[in-house]
C-alpha cells in the first residue's frame, strides 16, 4: 500500500542535507518532488495545490532544530499537513440512536459494500458488544443476498431475509420492523450500488434513506480507484447526507489518492479502511497513524493493538520466556508463531507496520503465501513430537520420510529447516537486546520464505 508515495516522500530528506534552515530555494525542488509523488498517487489537483501551498507556508524560515536535519524538519511539516489533510482525528461510528441505530451502506458496485457490512457486523458485535441485523435490498443482484446471508451465517449474525422481487423501500422498511420488535442495537442495510453512477440509483437509494432514517450513512469506495473514487463520492455526497467513508482494498495495489482526498473533497471523514477479503480485515482510519505509514515511519499503535486481539497471551508469557533464555525455541513454537502471523494479516502486513519495513511489505506478501503458511505446518506436523523439538535429529531418512507424509519434496523439507535455523538465531539476538540485528535478520529471511 502507498509504496510509491512513501519511496518519493522518503527521497524528499536526502535533498535537503547540509542547509542550515530551509529556504525557499533550497525546499523548491524538495516540495516538487512532494508535488511529483502526490500527482503520481492519483490525489486530486486541488488537493495537491492546497497542500503544497500550506506546506510552504509553514515550511519556509523555520529553523533547523537541535539535531534534525531540514529534510527532517520538512517531513515533520509534511506530517502535519497530511494528518490534517485527512482529517487530524479519527471519528468513530455514531450510533447514539432509539434503537435500532440503522447504518445505511452506499456505493458502486464491485466496491466491496456486502463485504463490509460483514466486517462491520462482526466488529460492533464483538468489540461493542451489539445485537446487530444485517439486510440486503441489493434486488439487482440475486448473488448479493446470498452472499451476505452466507457471510452472516459465518459470523453468527441474525439476516433478514430478502427477495429480488421486493422493492428495495419495503425491504429496508420490513427490516427495520424486525430490527424494533426483536430488540436489535443496530440495523445494517446493504444497498444496490452500479458500475457508475446513474440516476435510477440515486432515487432509489434517497427513497431508502428517507425510509430508514439512518444515523449512519456510510459511502463504501474502492481504494484502488484513485481519481475516479473522488468524483463518484462527490456525487454520493450531493445526493445524499453522507457521514462518513469506508476505503476498501487498501491492502492492493493502491497508489494511496483516494485516501488523501476524499476526505478534502467530501468535507466527511474517513472513519474504516478494508484491508483483505477476510472478514476481521477492517480497521478504524487514523489520519496520524496513516501520515506515519505513508511517511515510512510505521504505525507501530495499530501494531500493538493487533497483537493485543489475536495474540493469546499466555502462549507469548511462555514464548517470552523461552526467547529470554535464549534457548528452547523449538519447531512446534516455529508452527505457533507462523500461526499468530497467519491471524495478524500475514507478514506482509506486520511489515507495513514496522517503521522503514513498509518496502518489504509487497515481497512479504509475494513469498508468504497461505499456501506457502500451509506447507509449513504441513511439514512441522509430519514430524513426530521428539523431531520437533530436536531438529537437530532430522538427517537425509527422516527428511525422506517428513517430505512423503506432507506431500512435498525433500528440498522443500531443507529449505523450512534453513528457515528455522534462521528464526533461532534471529530469537537469539533479541534476547541479548539486539532490536535492529534482528530486524536486520528479518529482511535476509524473507527471500527464502
């Protein structure tokens, strides 16, 4: 995600070495390589020319201080304009509300609406604690309803039942009924989005919100989209009270635009991003947190919060303990971490949110396969449990014998052995204080993942 804006903006620093302050001269070609990575992001002209012209403001005359150097002191400018560009704080949902508080989903087709109403679901019923019902008056597309069914089912949630030959009004409208008398907290609806905007939408999709009179009206938009997800949600938003945006497709192949301005263009903030097709992949938008990521300072906050959902805490008690020692780390605690990582997005999401690791995220994401996860637990567990905890004793018999029960080759057995060599070591450093050998050790594993 935002590879190429984080690369350009990070060459911004190397430009400006040896000047005692900055200049309009010497941060002209700086704010012009900004200028570069922002166009080639796909952010909006008027955004671009605003923003340079506020970073100059605030850039110019400001004195270099202590020991940064004014490529640093720019970025810190850069940061700050950024983080305020799309919108300094992050806003919640608000779902003070009689209930049900009804959240009603907008936007094109192919953006990933029924796939967020999931996510969402599953987020308010799990860290809020909500009842929630989710409906469909997606009547254009017959898949929509049983897809959203499908994932409700996954997550437990109570769906109401629709059919492509109600009228989306009477749908939302039987819903909310539903949602009243069996004491729901909150009504999702997912509604009928296009391939573009078209006006036949747009009246049905203001009937619905004048129905439902929903607290939250959510406009989804793929990420990837770039300039063309600033003009279609301008045209959401003059249609309809729009409160808040959800980016999808964040984790693809996104030179980052839309992040910047749709928030500028719309005036509403950007309160999720959807980050994979797995339905724990929605985050809240931090706009500091973003600038951070997109600056290649990390965002080691939501790191943290991850580890803090997924990461069993008496499994990392014990696992700390061993890597203090610095021994015992054996191939069954190997197979576990794996496995955390599997939970946290993967590696090329940890990466994203290590300060400077970012640029690693896309060759993480290539190696690091869930295919590639799945061989390796499938190797690990054809290993008996001595095997395990002594790989030491895997010689050429046992390597043939291992390779035959997974259903791989013995150089495939090899390779995981190397891997693991590598991890002890690496497990090793760290328990001597070594934080930046090991992260060092982390980009030589990633070629052989």
């Amino acid at each position: 995600m935002l590879e190429n804006l984080s690369s350009r903006l990070s060459g911004v620093v190397k430009t400006l070495r040896g000047n005692a302050r900055l200049t309009e001269d010497n941060i002209q070609e700086a704010l012009r390589e900004v200028r570069m990575a922002l166009l080639e992001a796909d952010v909006a002209l008027p955004v671009v020319k605003g923003f340079i012209a506020d970073i100059k403001v605030r850039a110019l005359g400001q004195e270099v201080i202590g020991s940064l150097t004014p490529g640093q002191a720019l970025v810190g400018v850069v940061y700050e304009e950024l983080t305020k560009l799309m919108g300094a704080q992050n806003d919640g949902l608000n779902l003070a509300a009689v209930p049900p508080a009804v959240v009603l989903m907008a936007g094109l087709q192919g953006a990933g609406k029924t796939t967020t109403t999931g996510k969402l679901a599953k987020r308010l019923k799990e860290e809020q604690k909500k009842k929630v019902l989710v409906v469909s008056a997606d009547v254009y597309r017959p898949a929509a309803i049983e897809q959203l069914k499908t994932i409700a089912g996954q997550l437990d949630v109570e769906f109401f039942p629709s059919d492509v030959s109600q009228k989306p009004v009477d749908i939302a409208l039987a819903a909310l009924d539903h949602a009243k008398r069996h004491f729901h907290d909150v009504l999702i609806v997912d509604t009928a989005g296009r391939l573009a905007i078209d006006e036949a939408m747009m009246i049905e999709i203001k009937a619905v919100h004048a129905a439902v009179k929903p607290i939250e009206t959510l406009f989804v938009v793929d990420a990837m989209q770039g300039q063309d997800a600033v003009n279609t949600a301008q045209a959401f938003n003059e249609t309809l009270p729009l409160t808040g945006v959800v980016l999808t497709k964040m984790d693809g192949d996104s030179r980052g635009g839309a992040a910047l301005s749709v928030r500028h263009i719309t005036g509403k903030p950007i309160k999720f991003i959807g980050v994979g097709e797995k339905l724990t992949g929605i985050e809240p938008f931090y706009p500091d947190r973003m600038a951070s990521r997109i600056l290649g300072m990390g965002d080691v906050l939501s790191l943290i919060e991850d580890v803090q959902k997924t990461v069993d805490e008496a499994e990392a008690l014990k696992m700390m303990k061993k890597v203090k020692s610095g021994k015992g780390f054996d191939l069954e605690d190997f197979k576990a971490q794996i496995g955390q990582m599997k939970k946290m997005g993967g590696m090329s999401a940890l990466l994203d949110k290590l300060p400077g690791m970012g640029q690693l995220g896309e060759v993480a994401n290539q190696q690091v396969t869930d295919k590639a996860v799945a061989r390796i637990e499938g190797i690990i567990n054809s290993m008996t449990p001595t095997e395990r905890k002594k790989p030491e004793l895997i010689k050429a018999s046992r390597k043939r014998r291992i390779a035959a029960g997974a259903g791989v080759t013995v150089q495939e057995v090899n390779k995981l052995l190397n891997q693991f060599e590598q991890t002890q070591k690496m497990m090793k450093q760290f328990s001597k204080g070594g934080m930046a050998k090991m992260m060092r050790g982390m980009k030589g594993m990633l070629p052989g993942m």
